[in-house]
C-alpha cells in the first residue's frame, strides 16, 4: 500500500503545482486608470514615461481637466468647471492645481488619502514629507488629506557674501524678519564704497512699492483686503509697521526705486529684455540680497558669479519665526470620491511620491521635490534653507474673490500714491493707511455694485 500510495500522493501534488502555475501564466486584463489633469501637455510629458515604465501593462486614459479660460474663473464656476469634467467622465485620478485643492478639499469630492493608505500594502510615511507640504495640505475644514504633491516651491535670503565681507557686515542669520533684511540693506546704502547700481536689497522684478507691501504683509500673514468680503484690512498696528517699514527703507536708499511696467497683451504680463536683465542684479554681484526661489540657485551653481554666496531660512514673520510668506504646490494628486480604481489611484500616488521618482523629478528643474531629503540628494546643504519653515494658512485665495481685477488695479494705485507721498514726507504713515482705508474702500464698494 506504502508503494502505491506514495507514488499516487506525488503525482496529484505536481498535478495541482501545474494547475496553479498554468492559472497564475494566464495574462491577467490590462488594469485601466484614467486621470484628468489640469495641463496635459506637463502630464504627458514628465509623468506618463514615469507611468509608463512602471505600470507596463496598464492602460492610462488623459483627460483635459479644463479649458483655455479657467485661470479667469471665480467661484463657484471655477469649482464646476471641474465638477463637470469629474462627474461625466468618471476619473480615478484628478491632477487639480494648487491653488484649487483647498477650495476643492472642503466641498467633499476627494478621498482621505490616509484611508485609503490604511487599506493598501502601498504605505507612505508622511513624516518624510516637508512639513510645510504637509501643513498646506491638511489645511481644510477636515483637517484631512486629501492630496500630495512632488514638487513645491518656496522663496529664501540669498545674499552675497563677498560683499558683506569686504563691507565688514554681519552675514544675515537664519530665520531674519524683513525689518532686519531692510536694516542690513540701508547700512550697505550708507557706505560711501558702495559704488552707483548697486544695493543692498533687490527683488527681481519688482514694479512698485506696493508690491514690496504686499510681499512683507504675506510673510507677517495679513492682508490688505479680505477678498471674500470685500473689506480693506489695513489699519492694524501690524499695517503701521510694514508702512513705515516700507517708506523709511525707501526714503533711505534700502530699496532701489528702479520700476519696471510690464506690457498687457491679452491679459498677459510681458517684460522686456532689459527689465529682465535689470531683475538679475544679484546673479551679477550688484546687490547683496535678494529674496528668490531655487531656480536662482541652480542657476548660481551652473554658472560662474564672481562671487561668494549664501542661503538663509526666511524672511521669517515677526510674529512667528516658523513662518514664512507661503509654500506653492502647482499641482496636487487626488483621489475622487466617483473612482472606480481608488486602489489603483493609490498606487500611482504611491509610487509618484517615492525615492525613485523623487532622484528623477531632481533632474527637471520643476521645483523642490515635497520629500525633505532632497537637499541631501542634490549634495548641497543651502537647500535646507527652503525646507526649514512652514507657510501661513491661505484662506483669502483669490479664486474665492468678489473684488474685480479692474478694483485690484485701481486699489493698487492708490496704495502706490499714498506711499509716494509718504515717502517724500508729504504725509504720516498714519494719515496714509487712514486715506487708503477710506478711499480704497469706496473703490470696492463701487466696484462690487457694478459687476
């Protein structure tokens, strides 16, 4: 019986083998993703090789997300011109910009991605994400996230060490407040050495002092309109600050007056060669500090400045000095509630937020890769200066305004006239925020009973 039996046992062992190898060699369907994306042409070209070479077999579907004049949408139309494109086509992946993914995030169209990490072997530990990533993402009524990004932009101090050492000036430390960055730009000012065309502080493409107002006001995390009501915001003691701030270091030589006017071709700001060449004072070692993104230091290491440079954290608000102006993601990854292959969505998400993808993305120069070891793939400490703070909360997003670009252009001049007129002593910092108090106000209140 032993004999036989044996024999029998082995042979229905191997049969079963052969079936189960024969089932799992049977092709399996092609797994079908469809993704809408808000610019088609930055998906097919950075994402879908990346897709493409890890998900062989799968058939990706791109779907146009919106339509040539989304970016002049307000709410709720700019909410429904994507509601529209979800809700007929059924996708499983939305690529939204960033500046919709909170507007979006509160009205219940996504899923929580750590849910739906919670169910999936794909894990992701949020802990190695920058934590001001994280922070803009989880800022929603829900406090959830429904969201990742790769790539996130941010601005930091550079400044010129070769100048501050042949000046015999403290270099800026990390985590500066702006009153600190104006006060070292004025003691360069002062220094009868400094040589004509030269500053100690220069922000490309800066047009107007109003813009210099609105820079140092999103560091502090104010406002000068509440742009869901309608109201101008600037009598504060934290308005009284950036106003004498902003005259005194003009009026003081601390910011250069050089003004650049864009020409407006169908809604589109252009610059001439020249205001561009003006706006790269830094690159060319006429002016000690500049507040930029990180294209400006990539562009220092594959060039050749004939000089020494740093980067430092900030300008950081003197209120909080974890805070800075705010981090920009230009895309974020969802999930929509109407997927059919959420699973599948994960994995992509998943994988698009991986090491792997993270050392690709590197070479393409889009941005600062959301995974906080970057600075130390790129062999370059001065990236940490970009990944060391977190930005202000932004709940006054322009998409969700009632005040008309026409009001914006005409409040702005006003502003720029009020500051003028401080700036050549005519009037108090104080009578100033008083009159574009008042003025600016009936500006929007006109503006709002004619739209």
């Amino acid at each position: 019986m032993n004999k036989i039996t044996l024999p029998l046992i082995l042979m229905v062992l191997i049969a079963l083998m052969l079936s189960g190898c024969q089932q799992s060699s049977v092709p399996k369907e092609p797994q079908k993703l469809k993704v809408a994306v808000f610019h088609a042409d930055l998906f097919t070209r950075v994402y879908v090789p990346l897709l493409e070479k890890q998900f062989p077999d799968w058939e990706i579907t791109v779907v146009p997300l919106n339509d040539d004049n989304f970016y002049v949408l307000r709410e709720p139309e700019a909410s429904n011109s994507i509601f529209n494109v979800i809700n007929k086509e059924h996708p499983d992946l939305v690529m939204v910009q960033g500046y919709m993914y909170d507007v979006l995030a509160n009205k219940d169209v996504f899923v929580d991605l750590q849910e739906q990490m919670s169910q999936s072997k794909h894990k992701l530990n949020l802990d190695t994400f920058a934590p001001s990533v994280i922070s803009f993402l989880n800022n929603n009524e829900h406090g959830k996230l429904y969201g990742l990004s790769p790539i996130f932009r941010t601005s930091a101090l550079y400044y010129n060490k070769s100048m501050f050492k042949s000046f015999g000036i403290e270099e800026p430390p990390e985590r500066i407040t702006w009153t600190e960055v104006l006060q070292l730009a004025n003691r360069f000012m002062k220094d009868q050495r400094m040589p004509n065309g030269s500053y100690g502080f220069h922000l490309g493409m800066l047009s107007s002092p109003y813009n210099m107002i609105e820079t140092i006001a999103h560091t502090e995390g104010i406002v000068d309109i509440d742009n869901r009501r309608g109201k101008v915001m600037m009598q504060s003691d934290a308005w009284t600050n950036i106003w004498r701030l902003v005259a005194d270091s003009y009026s003081q030589g601390a910011l250069s007056k050089l003004k650049r006017t864009p020409r407006i071709i169908d809604g589109v700001q252009y610059f001439d060669k020249e205001d561009l060449e003006t706006a790269d004072l830094f690159y060319k070692g006429l002016s000690a500090m500049t507040l930029a993104e990180d294209d400006l230091l990539r562009k220092l290491n594959s060039g050749t400045p004939k000089f020494q440079w740093g980067v430092v954290s900030g300008p950081v608000s003197s209120r909080d000095a974890n805070k800075v102006a705010a981090i920009t993601l230009d895309y974020v990854f969802t999930i929509p509630t109407v997927s059919t292959h959420p699973d599948a969505a994960w994995e992509v998400i998943h994988h698009l937020h991986s090491d792997t993808v993270g050392h690709i993305l590197k070479a393409t120069d889009q941005g600062l890769s959301t995974l906080k070891e970057y600075p130390s793939w790129t062999d370059d400490p001065r990236y940490e200066a970009f990944y060391n703070l977190i930005g202000w909360d932004n709940d006054n997003s322009y998409v969700n305004s009632i005040v008309s670009n026409e009001t914006y252009r005409l409040f702005s001049t006003l502003v720029n006239e009020q500051m003028e007129a401080t700036i050549a002593g005519n009037i108090t910092t104080e009578q100033a925020l008083a009159i574009v108090q008042s003025e600016g106000q009936l500006l929007l209140d006109k503006g709002l009973t004619t739209q």
